[in-house]
C-alpha cells in the first residue's frame, strides 16, 4: 500500500469528550470515526484491526472444534419472554416494533438465539457436545456510553454458546476457553489478568474474566502478591478476618471486655463517632447497611446486612445472596432513612442505631445476614434498634439462626482466601468473559435432548464472550505512549512503512520503491510513504498510527546508510545499502517483533 493511497484522515487535535488516550488516538489516527452516541464507523486502518483479532479468534477457536456461525442480530422479542429477560435485562435492551406490530430487539447478546438453534438442532447426546460461535454486531443501550470502543452502544463480540450432556463435559469445555482465550491474548500481545468473576446467584466457580491490565481500567482487582490469585472485588473473598487491619488500629487491638449492656449514646450515629466514643477498634463495631432491593415490575423490599465496623458492604455479594434465595432481585439501591423507618414496627429503626436485636422481629424481612467475618464474633458493639442507644458486650454466636454469608468487600491488604498472602488492588480492562450457564436458558425454552436411557434433559450450556471491538483500545491503553499508537503482538496496522524523506529526489524514491517492492514479494505487511509532505509530518504520522517499524530513506543513502526505528520504544537500528540490506532489515524485524 502507498501511502498517497491510503484513506486515512489524521487529525492534530482529539474531540474534546475523548478522555482517555485509547479514544484520542484511535479518533486523530482515522481509525474509527464517531457517528452518534456509543456508534462508530471503522475506517480502513481501524477494519484492519478488527479483522487482526478476528483472524486471531477464529484460528484459535477452530482450533477446539467450535464452529463459526451468524446469527440474526434483530431477535424476536417472543424469544426473549420464553427465557424471561425481556422484562429483566432492563434499559439496556433497546426494543423496535415493525409496520405490523411485530416486536424485536437488537441483540446485546444471544444466548436466546443459540438455545433456539439448538433446540431444534440438536435431539440426542450422540450430537453433544457442540460449541456455536459467531463474531458480530451488538447493541446495549448503555447508561453512559463512553471512553469510545471501550464502551459503546454498538459493538463487535465474539460470543460462543456451548452444550453438554453433563456438567463435567461442560467443565472440560471451560476449561478449554480458558487456554484458548489465553492464547488469543498471548497473541494479540497483551499483559493480561484471569480473575475470578460475578456468577450471578449460581455462585462456585463458575465464571472467569479476562481483564488486560491498565490503569484506566473500569475494574478493580484483586490480586495476591504472593499466588496466583486474582478476583473481580465485586467477588473476591478473602482468608477469615481475626485482628484489625494493623495499618488502621486506632485503639487496642484486642476485643474489648464489657459486661453486655445497652448504653446511652445520643446522636452517636457513624461508625467513627461511635469508635471515638467507646474508644474500641472500629473492627469491634457492627455495622448496619440497609438497602432497597428492586424488582423488575419496580417493586422492591429492604434487605439489611452486618459487616464489621471497618469493612465495606460490597452490594454484588449482597445482591447474589438474597437472590439465591429469591431470584428475582435486579438491583440494589440506597434505602432512604423515611423508608427504614417505615420498615419497623413503630417506625423504631433508625439510621445509625440499628442492630441484630429482634431486627427479624421488627421488620418481618427474611433478609438479613451477617458477614463471614462475624461468625463467633465475640465484644461487638452494635444499635439497639432503639435511638440514641447502643449495645456493647455482644457475642453473635448467642444469637441463634443467624444467616452468614460473604458480605464485605476485600480490601487491600486482607490475606488471600487461598494462601494466606496479602492482596492488594489493581485496575483491568474486561475484554472477555466466560461463563457455565447450566440449564437457565435451556430449561426456561425448554431445549432438551435425549440421553443414553432414552429420557429426556435439559442441555447443559456454557457462554464464552470476547470483547473484539474493546481489544483495541484496550492494547493502547497498556501499550501506547505519549506521541500516539503502540500496537500488539499480532494486532497491528502495517510491519513496516518506509518513509521517503524527500519525494522530489529521485535516487531516494527510486530506492525506497525498490526495498517497498521486495518487501512485498515477501510478504511483509508494508505502506510506502511516498507522499509529498514534509518529513516531520511523515514521522509524525508513523508515530501516531503505531506502525511497527519505520525504514528511512534519507541523506544518509548517499553515504550508504539507512535507520530503521522500532515504534515500540523508540529503538533505533543502523543498517547499510550493501547486498544484504533486504536479509538484514527482514531479521530485525523478524527478531524485534
Ligand atoms: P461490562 O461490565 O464492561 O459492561 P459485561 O459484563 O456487560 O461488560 P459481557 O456481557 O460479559 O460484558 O460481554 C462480553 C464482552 O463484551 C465483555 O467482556 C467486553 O469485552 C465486551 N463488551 C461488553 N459491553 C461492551 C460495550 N458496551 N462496548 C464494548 N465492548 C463491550
Ligand atoms: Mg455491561
């Protein structure tokens, strides 16, 4: 490709709502061009791309025996209320109606269509397993569509959908995405994390983020300094707590000795008041965290939650343990003080003094629960659902049919679940994430197949999703510097661009045209810049693009030498006009890529 060719529009400065540099420099280098909210066109550099990772998917998925497929990305919306998300996906699901009342949604994902397709496809266990993939356009009408590829309203994934006759074939098949989703990055050239991730209700292990390390990253995780451990921190858990955090300790460290009792404490409403007037570790404290637990039809009911003085509710925990008791909880929100009021008896609950006496009792909800970390806990101070009063001298193992469960979110620090080393925080970028569905949707569309006796079962399932269109800013955001693109491994727009410093003399042109030529011949992915422009333009445009390598042809052919600069570190190479130039540049390359 000639540079004087190539559809490619660079620009000096970044949109103004470009906050990240992913999203200026995909923006000023051409590659992709807003047309509305979250929507994007691909321009040629920026297609270039996608197909790189598209390629690099479907070899490696072939590569398993699953199958690439295309699927309808306008669903009937009937396929929707058969598994029951039509109502619950929420907002983001963005619904149309045609001329004749027939109603659709643009797919955000798809698992309804590949149960659909599986249905009728597959009738016995000698068909199983099969694993259905397809690499295509998704819509999600996203709250804040932002930061450009990273999250938009339209975009490219690969999604799979596999199913099993049982759930150790399901599990081998994980087991199976996993490696492949590491290869994929390891290819694409990546630093990435495997973590742990939000199963939902289902709750096990059932579910792995891919997340490429950056730190714009939208989430946090948790990561031991010691294992391999690394978790999501809406999921991470973390070794039983038994002391304060020492980087914390205020007061004594040991439990407080009192007598039980119920003590007067006029607005002593936080945590921190509440320390301060005790004078005890704030790891001795029980705190309450009320909060409303909504519906899809918009109802909602108060949940209640004890974590210790110190900790943080993490609302995924929270959310996950009330609906694996009752699954149809959307989301959390914050409970207004008038709506716990109205929640006791008498309206005797109140913000700040609120504690595990009687709460059963006082508010009939059969949610309530107490962090892992309370279990036998011993000297507690907590409200006594009364105001202005306290009690201190609690040991929770007197209480009986206390529900415990894994409330609080880890902090930094905390010792790892697994080996007991500390973990600490970093940021992630989500670019795939897969996950054992079982039978959610089989058994709510009734897909079955026949097992070896003849009865009939539900198809056990697993999904497996790829964020293609989010790779790419995400392999700037860990990668890219300060004077624009730096690509991956195999992600990358040209290998080498070999710049004419000066187009009006001859001898470097026709140079430059001939090393371009032989480049070719052996196949090297390689742009000629030939464009009558100035050279630091032409420099600044290999920097802002990220081609891998650039070859200047300049003065220094009269004296028989040319430089070759490697984008990724700026890394500069001496190479001489003899008869071995071509071998010579084709070994940098092929040694520095
Ligand atoms: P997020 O938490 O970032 O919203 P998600 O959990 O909704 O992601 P999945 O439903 O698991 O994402 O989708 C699979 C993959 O699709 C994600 O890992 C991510 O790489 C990509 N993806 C999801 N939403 C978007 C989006 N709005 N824009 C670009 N890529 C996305
Ligand atoms: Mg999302």
């Amino acid at each position: 490709m000639r540079f004087s060719q190539l559809f490619v529009n660079t620009l000096k400065e970044a949109p103004k709502d470009a906050l990240l540099k992913s999203h200026q420099y995909l923006v000023r280098g051409g590659f992709i061009q807003q047309v509305g909210s979250g929507i994007y066109n691909f321009l040629p550099l920026g297609k270039k791309l996608l197909d790189k990772v598209r390629f690099i998917i479907k070899e490696e998925m072939d590569i398993t025996n699953a199958q690439e497929i295309l699927m309808g990305f306008v669903t009937p919306a009937d396929l929707w209320r058969e598994s029951g998300r039509y109502e619950k996906y929420g907002r983001e699901l963005l619904r149309l109606v045609d001329r004749k009342e027939n109603e659709f949604v643009l797919g955000p994902t798809h698992e309804e269509v590949v149960t659909f397709i599986a249905k009728n496809g597959v009738k016995s266990y000698k068909q199983l397993p099969v694993h259905l993939y397809q690499i295509h356009t998704k819509f999600r009408d996203e709250v804040r569509p932002r930061f450009g590829l990273m999250r938009g309203r339209e975009f490219i994934m690969k999604d799979g959908y596999s199913f099993h006759s049982s759930f150790e074939d399901l599990d081998r098949e994980f087991d199976v995405m996993e490696q492949t989703y590491k290869k994929i990055l390891e290819r694409i050239g990546v630093d990435f994390k495997i973590v742990e991730a939000d199963s939902g209700a289902i709750g096990g292990s059932g579910s792995k983020e891919f997340m490429v390390l950056a730190p714009c990253g939208e989430d946090t995780i948790v990561v031991c300094k010691n294992c391999e451990y690394g978790a999501n921190i809406e999921i991470s858990s973390r070794a039983l707590r038994l002391s304060p955090r020492p980087s914390e300790l205020k007061y004594d460290e040991n439990p407080p000795k009192a007598e039980f009792g119920r003590f007067y404490t006029p607005n002593v409403k936080s945590i921190e008041s509440l320390s301060e007037f005790f004078k005890v570790d704030r790891f001795y404290l029980l705190k309450a965290v009320v909060k409303k637990a909504l519906r899809a039809d918009g109802s909602f009911e108060l949940v209640y939650g004890f974590v210790r003085g110190d900790d943080e509710i993490e609302e995924t925990k929270l959310l996950n343990t009330i609906n694996r008791v009752d699954s149809s909880f959307i989301s959390l929100e914050d409970a207004e003080s008038s709506e716990i009021a109205q929640a006791g008896k008498n309206g005797v609950l109140e913000v700040g003094f609120i504690g595990p006496y009687g709460l059963g009792y006082i508010t009939q909800s059969s949610h309530i629960y107490f962090d892992e970390s309370l279990r036998e806990a011993k000297g507690l101070i907590c409200g006594a659902n009364e105001k202005d009063y306290h009690f201190v001298g609690v040991d929770l193992d007197t209480f009986e049919n206390l529900n415990f469960a894994d409330l609080a979110q880890t902090q930094e620090g905390d010792l790892c679940p697994k080996c007991n080393g500390e973990l600490y925080y970093t940021k992630g970028i989500e670019v795939g994430h897969i996950f054992k569905l079982g039978t959610k949707y089989s058994h709510a569309m009734n897909a079955q197949f026949l097992d070896k006796d003849g009865k009939a079962q539900d198809l056990i399932m697993g999904c497996y999703g790829f964020g293609v269109s989010r790779i790419l800013p995400a392999i700037l955001e860990q990668k890219s510097d300060e004077l624009g693109c730096v690509w991956g491994k195999e992600v990358k727009v040209f290998d080498l661009a070999i710049i004419i410093s000066n187009v009006k003399d001859i001898a470097q042109s026709e140079f430059a045209t001939k090393i371009y030529e032989e480049c070719k011949a052996r196949g090297i992915d390689v742009l000629l810049d030939d464009r009558d422009e100035r050279f630091g333009v032409k420099m600044k445009d290999f920097e802002l693009l990220g081609f891998s390598f650039a070859l200047i042809v300049g003065k220094g052919l009269n004296e028989g030498r040319l430089e070759l600069i490697k984008r990724e570190g700026l890394k500069k190479f001496e190479l001489q006009c003899d008869e071995n130039i071509l071998e010579n540049l084709l070994g940098i390359l092929g040694r520095n890529s």
